[in-house]
C-alpha cells in the first residue's frame, strides 16, 4: 500500500489573489507650455509641445510646465503617481492621488501644470508615471546650458 500525500486543492478565492489586475496602458506623455480642453466637444489641444529646455545658465525657475497624461485599459481603482526627476533620481516635483476607470475602454486624461520648478543642473530628466508602486511609463528630455557659437561652420572675418 503506497502512502500519497493529497495535494490541496486550489481555491477559487486563493487563485483571484495570485493574479492581479493589469496595470492601465499610457497612451501619452507630452510636456507643453499649455493644454486647453474644449468644454463643447472636449477635444484636447497640446500647445507648444517640447522636449528640451535651454536655460541660460544655473540654477533656473522654469515659470510653467504642463504634463499631458493618456491612460486606457484599466481596470477600478488605483493609487497613481507622477513623478519629475532628474538623473540621481532626486524629485523636483511629484503629484499622487487616486483615478478610477469605470471600463477598460475608458481614457483617462491628466493635465498637470507644475509651477516654478527650480532645475539646478544641465542633464536629463524624465517624467515617469507609477500605478499602484509599479512604473508604467516615462518621458525622457533634456535641460541644456548656454550654447556657444559654433565656430566650425560658415566663414570668418580675419
């Protein structure tokens, strides 16, 4: 006579904690000097979209930058931060609170305006989107110092 030991057997309520629901999808991240929502149609326009700051020198006070966020494909409640941060992962800014999608087809659409941000170095800097503690997308650009002439190109008076 052989001695099995009986495997437990799987649990409705043990499975539905193992697997979580997926995190939403970013559809967008555009930084810009303004985002204007039509109320009438709710159109979305992104107005002077860019990716490099040219500062003349350090540290800076950028006046005003918008954050333009696209989320679809989630599934309730969950716990969202966004992030602005430089190179050595130091916050110049953060903003967290909760969104809700009532469907998975929903889009969800964040407009951020981060006032007065002090950078005090050239390098690059990424906007990162966290769901529930779980990076789900980020938007790399790049803050640059003062440019010389180039002096390589053209011609020159003697």
């Amino acid at each position: 006579m052989e001695n099995k030991k009986k495997k437990p057997k799987k649990t409705a309520k043990k499975t539905a904690k193992r697997a979580r629901k997926p995190n939403p999808t970013v559809l967008a991240i555009n930084i810009c000097d303004s985002v204007i929502r039509d109320e009438a149609t709710k159109k979305v326009s992104l107005i002077g979209l860019f990716s490099v700051i040219r500062a003349p020198g350090f540290p800076i006070v950028h006046p005003l930058m918008h954050v333009y966020v696209a989320l679809t494909n989630g599934h309730g409640d969950y716990a969202m931060t966004i992030r602005f941060c430089d190179e050595r992962e130091q916050d110049l800014a953060r903003m967290e609170g909760p969104i809700q999608f009532e469907n998975p087809l929903q889009v969800i659409e964040l407009n951020l305006a981060w006032q007065q941000l002090r950078i005090k170095h050239a390098g690059e800097y990424t906007v990162e989107v966290w769901c529930n503690k779980v990076r789900i997308g980020e938007r790399r650009f790049r803050v640059v110092g003062p440019q010389k002439p180039n002096l390589t190109s053209g011609t020159q008076g003697k």
